[in-house]
C-alpha cells in the first residue's frame, strides 16, 4: 500500500515501513542566492539566456540550473559566466561592494588607486562617519602592534612606567570578558568567537583608558574593523622583528611547540608576518626590535613615543 493511499484514508505507515520521498530536494541557499544575482545581472545587461550562456561557453540548461538555483557551478564556470557579464566573480557569489549602485561606484573609483590615495580616502571616510583617524595630534593612548615575540608585553611595561600611563595587556582582557583563556576561547567557540571578545576588550579599553599603554594580540589586525578602531582612537606602534628573533623570544616564552617541527614553524612564521605586514605598516610610528639590545630598543620607543606625542624626552 503506498503512502498516497495511506494518507487518503486517514491511516499512517507503521514506523520503519519503506515510503517514498515525494518532496522535492532542498535548494541551497547559497545556491539560490548565486542564481539570483545571475539573473538580475544578466537583465542588467539586456542579455537573453541564449545569449549570455554562448559568450560564456557554457549551456543554455546549465545556465539555467545555476539560475534556478539547483546547479552547484564550478569555479572555472563562475569565472567564465562572469566574464561574459562584465564583473568579477566576487559579484556573483555576493560581495558586498556589489550589493548597490552606490557601493559599486565607489568601488569603480577607488579601482587601481595606489596605497596612499587609498589611505586618504579611508581616512576622509572616517572623519566624514565621526569614526576618526585624521587627527594631526597623536593619542596618549598608545598601542603597541607586531607578530609575538616582538616586544609589546616587555616593551610594553617599560614604556608605561616612563610614561606613568596605565599598561592593558589586551590578551587579558579578553580573556576576563571569557571567564577562560585565549586558547579555550579559539578551541570552544572558534576564531570568530574569539574576534567578537576581541573587538568588546578593545572597545572597553578605549572608554575607560583616556591614557594607556596597550599591548594588542599579533593577529588583531586581521579584523579591519578592530584594526580600525585601534588606528582611529590610538597611536599605534609597529614593533618590528627578524622572523628568527621572534621565534627566539616565542620559545623563551615557555611555547615549545615550534620545537617540534623548526622548520616548518619558521616557514609558517615568516608568512604569517609577510601576509600581515601591509597592515603592520598602517602604523603611524615603528620601532626595530632587532637592531639593538633590549635597553636600546627601550629607548629607542621612548624617544619615538615621547616625539609623536610632543612630551619632553
């Protein structure tokens, strides 16, 4: 007896009894999503199915799936569909920068400008938005940036003691808003997570401290909008570092785990600190951890620091 007959007659199968799956499969939503903005692309353009599927080299039923939202595309299809409507990959599977008129005008504009105009516009946007970022007169709420191993929490101390400013280890803020460590945040709860108690001990260190000392994590600028923040509210100082120097001062730390595989741990280092330095250099001052020896480093930071802020040396 099917399941139809069972339904029309009031009666249910028994449980485990083998019944056909009549629904249709459940569409993505990414999936649906993607077909969608193909669709109001190609309208855009004042293509016709035919037309778009033969520039981009791909069938017409193909194209049609991924517009019905049911065909799970390659990438060199998404590329080639792109293509063929004018705009980037990015575009399809739904940027942001894409998502209205004005936000893909603004991006057209600011399109292959170099590093520095770039810098300018982001630093009009945020006195435009009240977000700061441009003020000639450094803060007194200096943050110390760099990989680990660079100097922020050793430094970091000495400096505020100079300065008789409060000193914030950011790490342990985080980890007081958690009720755990860094390390069971990431575990627990994953990065984003992690990024979340991040962004509120920023926020929090900078309502409370008008003066401060902040030693941040190394990987605080991987969040632009955390790194924002910083570079809008405090004076921000790269501590730079020789990869092996960072490793040095990592095991001397009491983190044996790059002992275990060197030269993979180095390699992986060293990209992590070439990925990351473009926004190291945001910095508005920079300090050479490596040059000279801790107490001429020190001094070095305090000349730097007390300069920017136009205290007496």
């Amino acid at each position: 007896m099917s399941s139809t007959i069972l339904q029309v007659s009031g009666l249910t199968p028994r449980d485990g009894a083998d019944t056909e799956d009549l629904s249709p499969p459940t569409k993505h939503p990414f999936l649906v999503a993607l077909g969608a903005r193909v669709g109001a692309l190609r309208a855009r353009r004042g293509m016709t199915r035919k037309a778009l599927a033969l520039a981009a080299e791909v069938s017409e039923r193909h194209l049609a799936n991924m517009e019905y939202g049911v065909g799970n595309a390659s990438v060199l299809v998404l590329l080639q569909v792109a293509s063929a409507l004018q705009c980037t990959v990015s575009e399809l599977i739904g940027d942001v920068t894409t998502s209205s008129p004005e936000w893909l005008m603004i991006r057209e504009m600011l399109d292959q400008r170099d590093d520095a105009t770039l810098q300018k516009v982001r630093v009009a946007i945020g006195e435009l938005l009240g977000t700061g970022g441009g003020n000639a007169v450094l803060s007194p709420r200096v943050a110390l940036i760099g990989l680990r191993g660079a100097g922020k929490s050793t430094l970091g101390h000495m400096l505020a003691q100079d300065l008789d400013f409060p000193f914030v280890e950011l790490s342990q803020e985080i980890e007081k808003f958690a009720g755990c460590s860094v390390a069971e945040i990431q575990a627990l709860y994953g990065v984003n997570a992690y990024r979340r108690y991040e962004r509120r001990a920023l926020e929090e260190t900078i309502q409370i401290y008008p003066e401060a000392v902040i030693a941040t994590p190394g990987g605080l600028v991987s969040d632009p909008a955390s790194f924002n923040l910083l570079l809008a509210h405090c004076t921000t100082v790269w501590l730079q570092a020789e990869p092996e120097d960072h490793m040095r001062r990592v095991i001397a730390q009491g983190d044996m785990r790059p002992m275990a595989a060197s030269k993979e741990a180095m390699e992986d280092l060293k990209g992590i600190l070439t990925g990351r330095a473009p926004f190291y250099s945001k910095a508005q001052l920079r300090v050479n951890t490596s040059a000279q020896p801790l107490d001429a480093t020190f001094e070095l930071l305090r000349h730097t620091v007390r300069q920017g802020l136009q205290l007496q040396a």
